[in-house]
C-alpha cells in the first residue's frame, strides 16, 4: 500500500537535507517515477519517494507518494518541523 497525501511537492528539498542529517545517503534515483531514493545503515530497504502520474489533467501534482513501510520517516520528519516550529 502507498501512502499518497502525506509529503508536499513543495517541501522536498528541506525533506532531502532533514534526511542527511539523520544519516541517510541519498542515491541516483531509478526509473521516471521515483523521486528521492535514500539508505541508511541498518535499513532492510532504500526509502523510496514516488512522482505519481496523476490521471486527471490539467490537475497540479501537491504531494508524492511513499510506500507504507517509509510512511514512519516522513512522519518523524513531519513532527521535527512542528515541534521546532511550536518552538520558535
């Protein structure tokens, strides 16, 4: 299953930076639809962020599509930008 409303378009990149802070390694991404492909030491499996072709044109892309099994990830990253936001 894939989790498909959950990372915005528009935070990307600061999702890549929070990435390497934590240790993960960003790797050349494989194939059209993938959009971020990282490792981390300890990880089974590369965590993997989709570009999904949206099938209603005219339609803007606002969020990409991560599998279930990388949903934890994009979550702790979701809650560090809350709370250090909640902080300032």
């Amino acid at each position: 299953m894939a989790n498909r409303n959950t990372l915005s378009v528009k935070k990307i990149d600061e999702f890549k930076a929070w990435l390497e802070k934590d240790g993960w390694q960003l790797q050349k991404t494989k194939g059209s639809y993938e959009v971020l492909r990282a490792v981390k030491q300890g990880q089974k499996h590369p965590l993997i962020v989709y570009y999904r072709h949206d099938t209603h044109k005219g339609t803007e892309l606002v969020h990409y599509t991560v599998l279930d099994r990388d949903f934890g990830v994009v979550r702790a990253f979701l809650r560090s930008k809350y709370e250090r936001k909640r902080n300032d």
